[in-house]
C-alpha cells in the first residue's frame, strides 16, 4: 500500500497533472465569461432583432391539466442558440489570440553568409577573400 502512495504522490507531483488543474480552473472561469456575454448581451440583442420572442415558451402539452407533461423544444431551440452564439464567440476570441501571436513571432534572422560572385559557393558575411576561389571580394 505505500508503494501505492508513493507512486500516486509522484503521479500528482507531476507538471502536466498540475497544468491540466489549472487549465480545469482557468477554463471554467473562462466559460463563465463567455456564458455571461451570450446570456447577458448577445441574447437580449437576439430577442430585440426576433421583436421580443422567447423560444423557451415553445412547448408541446402532453395530457391534460395542471401537471401535464410538455415537450419544451423552444428549451431546446435556445441551447442550440446558445451554443452557436458561445461557438461563435470563441471562435472569434481564438481567431484575435492566433493573430496577436503571428504579430508576436520573430522577424527572420540577420544572415550570415553570402554567395561569391565568382564561384558561387557560401561564404562568411565579413569575408573580404573567397576561401573556395581566393578571388577579392569587394
């Protein structure tokens, strides 16, 4: 049993167990975010441009009287909302991080060789003699 611990201590100590935590975390307080922006921005929008309409009232009643079962497809209709609208705004967060980063790469290395001009062979940037051709170099 403590060679169990110990290999479970080790599994734990681990970085990519801690990164993936931490990603857990971050991504739940990030889905928070992205929830809020749908539900508390994008969505009151959506309902003024559809003058108002709320799909979660769609509903189909299954029986009769009060605790009748309902078939609620406007519930469903407005999470496949809410999941286009919280796709698209990721989509949209990735696509502006993908372009920060392209910004963010290094421009190209300064070279340091050059071809001879007279036996075409690389040489040293500095070089003021060929070292294939001895020709001058200018």
């Amino acid at each position: 049993m403590k060679a169990f611990m110990t290999e479970f201590k080790k599994f734990i100590a681990r970085g990519n167990v801690m990164d993936m935590a931490v990603g857990i975390i971050i991504g739940g307080a990030f889905t928070a975010i992205v929830t809020s922006l749908v539900n508390d921005i994008l969505m009151p929008v959506l309902s003024l441009i559809v003058g108002g309409f709320d799909f979660n009232a769609l509903c189909i009643v299954l029986g009769e009287g009060e605790n009748a079962a309902t078939l609620n497809y406007g519930a469903f209709i407005a999470a496949i909302i809410n999941f286009l609208l919280i796709s698209f705004v990721i989509f949209l967060l990735i696509k502006a991080i993908n372009k920060l980063a392209a910004r963010k790469e290094e421009a190209p290395a300064a070279p340091t060789t050059k071809e001879c001009p007279f036996c075409k062979e690389q040489i040293a940037i500095e070089a003021t003699r060929c070292p294939h051709c001895t020709s001058e170099l200018s």
